[in-house]
C-alpha cells in the first residue's frame, strides 16, 4: 500500500481580479450580456474604468503545480508574499476549490490558516473545541478524552469558559493550534499564523509538530521563518509567481531561496545612504591574491576592503563589520575600534576575515558607518555584500552542529600528564 497520503496533479487556480456580483440577477445577467457584445459595462458611473473587459485583469495564483507528499513528512512551504502559497493551503483544505488539476487526499484534514479558523465567536472555547472535533468526525467521548490535554497546551484554563469574541489574537492562535494538533487529524495543515504567538509558544508549536510527525501523521507548514523551516521539516518546496521553482531539502531549497532572494534585490542590497557627508565610498571583498571575488573555499582568508571618507570628529566615527548567515542570524561583529590604533579622516582600511571559521554556505556582509553617542551608537550609513564559502578542498561533514566550525587544535598527549596534573602532594 502506498505511503501517499496528498498527491496534486497539474493544479492550477485562476482569478478574475475586480470582478464581483451586483447585487441582483438581473444586473449581473445585463453586465453579462454588455461583456459578450463588446460593450462597456452598463453599471458603471461615467468615470469608472470598465475593469472587467481590459486586459490583464486575471491572475493564475496557481499554475500547473505537481507534487506528493508521503505519511509522516513535514513539508515546508516558501516563498515570497504573493507567491501562491496560502492559496494552495486553501485548495488543499477546500476551502476554495481548484480551477483546474485534480488533488487527492487520503485522511482527515485539519487546518490552521488564519486566526481563529473554525471558531464561533459567540461560543466559549470548551464549545468550540467540540464543535471543531465534531466537524473532524469525532464523538463527543473522544474530544472529551482530549480536552484536558488541549486546554493545557493552550494555557487556557483560566479562560476556557469565555466567549471568543473576548479572546485576544494570540489565545485564539494558542487555542486553534492546540485543538488542530491533539484532535488527531492525519492531515496538519499550518499557515504563517503561527507568528502571532509569542517566541515560547511558537517553541512549543514546532515540538508539537515534531511529535505529530513521529506519530505517522503528516504537516504541510508554511513560514516565512527559513530558520523554523530548516529545523523541523523533512522536505521542502519553493513557489514562485504560482509555479513550484524548486523542491527537495529543506537546506538546498532555503539556501537557494535567500540566494535568489537577496541577488535579485540589486540597488537595494548596495544601497548607501549616508549622513552630514560621512559616508563609504567603496567596499570590497577580496581573496589571499588580492582578486575581488565573492567565494572562498573552507580554510581561506577573506579580506574586507574599506574606503571611506569622515568629517566631523574622527574620534566619534566608528566603522563594523557584521557578518550574517542567510537565516538572519548575526554571527560575529568586529569594530575598528577593536583595532586600538587611530584611523585617518579618510583613507582605506583592511579587515581580516580568518579561515577555518564559516562553515560552507552563503552569507551577508555589512559594513556599517557609525557616530559614537553617549547611548548607543547610531548607524550614519551602511553597504551590503554577499558572499560564500565553499568545502571544495576540505571534507566538511553537512550534519556538523553550530552556527560557525572554526578547526581547533589537537594534539595528543600522554595519559599520565594528565593524572599527574590532577594528583596532589
């Protein structure tokens, strides 16, 4: 028996951008009629713009989409606002139903789109737990058999027997997410909603995650946390303009995701924007043979090439170099100040990147202008660059815990130095 439990084929989902029901038959069988002669829409005032018989007023949010997901796998799905994938959670719970492509599911599905999906505002928390385990198919002794549980998770005890309408954002995300998970659907379905809950609850949710997929049932998880993506599922597809782009682990797919993401943003990611004349003007990162590129293999030194131009009190004019991973994690910063050497008012300086510190993959450089202040500094100007490092000369075990993988130094020593060290007179 086959272990899929979710299979779309050529699935695509088609909108007509601006167009909605009058009101009447009457006027919508007359606009109808209007579109099919030529003609301009009757209904509308002498001013409006006749929408509906332009073109470009339709959008394939989806379009040809083809995957499978097996029985306990987490997918993770990416990609930019727009992209398409809140629309495909939508068809895949159907709530809305596809255009064109046929999707089979086998299992109940339970879902968590927005906040507060599937809750009755004037119900109490208590009633719409049953209400969602009756919807999913369950008897009453079952939810009940679960309700403890729910209500723990959800740290929701003191307010359990309140409307609804009376809970804030985050309990109606606390709530919807605890009855999803331990109402037991085969099918878990998780868009970004969860970032309305606080960092603790959000740790809570994707152990939760992890446990439903031990248990043999299946996530479909959309974020735009590439970290949270990374961490918690098994497989990974990027969407893009409504078309898969990419798919297959989730480090390959979110790696090349950012990649793309952050090349593609040109001016943006070079942009200077300086204060009172102080400013940057070139920024360069160049290898061991001072050639300008951009990748560096494991166990090179990379170099940062500053040149800048100061007025004012150079003695209150601090310049950093920030290095970041793709996931927005900031690793290290390095100050000129850390230098203890004074610095001309213009001229150009040389950072030292070691070897042997980042592990292989892409990262992003900033190089930031400050004016020291009796609070914190304030940044005056800032450029970006990206960068990589590779594992071409070096074998570099991918599954290496840690953020960076600096080679440390051993040796080997003989056995009684150390109780010797330790012995006492």
């Amino acid at each position: 028996m086959s272990n899929t439990v979710i299979k779309v084929e050529n699935l695509s989902k088609y909108y007509r951008l601006g167009l909605i029901g009058s009101g009447t038959i009457r006027e919508d069988l007359d606009r109808w009629i209007a579109k099919l002669q030529g003609k301009p829409d009757p209904l509308l005032s002498i001013d409006q713009v006749d929408h509906g018989n332009r073109k470009g007023d339709q959008i394939w949010a989806l379009k040809n989409i083809n995957f499978e997901v097996k029985r306990g796998e987490i997918l993770g799905i990416i990609g930019r606002n727009g992209a398409g994938k809140s629309t495909l959670l939508k068809v895949l719970s159907r709530i809305t139903a596809p255009t064109t492509g046929r999707i089979t599911i086998k299992g109940r599905v339970g879902s968590l789109l927005e906040v507060g999906t599937g809750f009755h505002p004037e119900l109490t928390g208590r009633e719409n737990i049953y209400l969602n385990g009756t919807i999913l198919g369950m008897k009453k002794v079952e939810v009940s058999h679960k309700l403890d549980d729910i209500v723990e998770f959800a740290e929701m005890s003191e307010f359990i027997d309140t409307p609804a309408k009376r809970y804030s954002s985050g309990m109606r995300v606390r709530l919807a997410f605890a009855v999803a998970a331990y109402l037991e659907p085969e099918i878990l379905i998780i868009d970004e909603v969860l970032a309305v809950g606080d960092a603790e609850f959000q740790k809570k949710c994707l152990g939760k995650m992890k446990d439903v997929s031990r248990q043999g049932r299946t996530v479909l998880f959309v974020s735009h946390n590439m970290g949270s993506i990374s961490r918690l599922c098994t497989r990974a597809i990027s969407i893009n303009r409504g078309e898969i782009c990419d798919e297959g682990t989730p480090s390959d797919v979110v790696g090349k995701y950012l990649s793309f993401d952050l090349q593609n943003m040109g001016e943006k990611i070079n942009m200077r924007s300086f204060a009172n004349g102080n400013r940057l003007i070139d920024v360069q990162i160049r290898n061991g043979s001072d050639e300008k590129v951009n990748t560096f293999d494991f166990g090179q030194n990379a170099f940062v090439f500053i040149e800048y131009s100061l007025t004012g009190n150079k003695a209150r004019r601090a310049l950093a170099v920030r290095v970041s991973d793709m996931f927005g994690n900031d690793l290290f910063t390095s100050w000129d100040k850390d230098w203890f050497q004074e610095k001309p008012q213009s001229g150009l300086l040389k950072c030292k990147l070691p070897a042997s510190f980042l592990r292989p993959g892409n990262y992003k450089l900033k190089v930031m202008l400050h004016e020291l202040t009796n609070q914190s500094p304030r940044i005056l100007g800032h450029v970006d660059k990206l960068f990589s490092i590779t594992d071409l000369n070096f074998t570099f075990n991918p599954t290496r815990a840690g953020l960076v993988a600096p080679v440390l130094e051993w040796s080997t020593v003989e056995a009684k130095n150390l109780s010797t060290r330790n012995s006492r007179p």
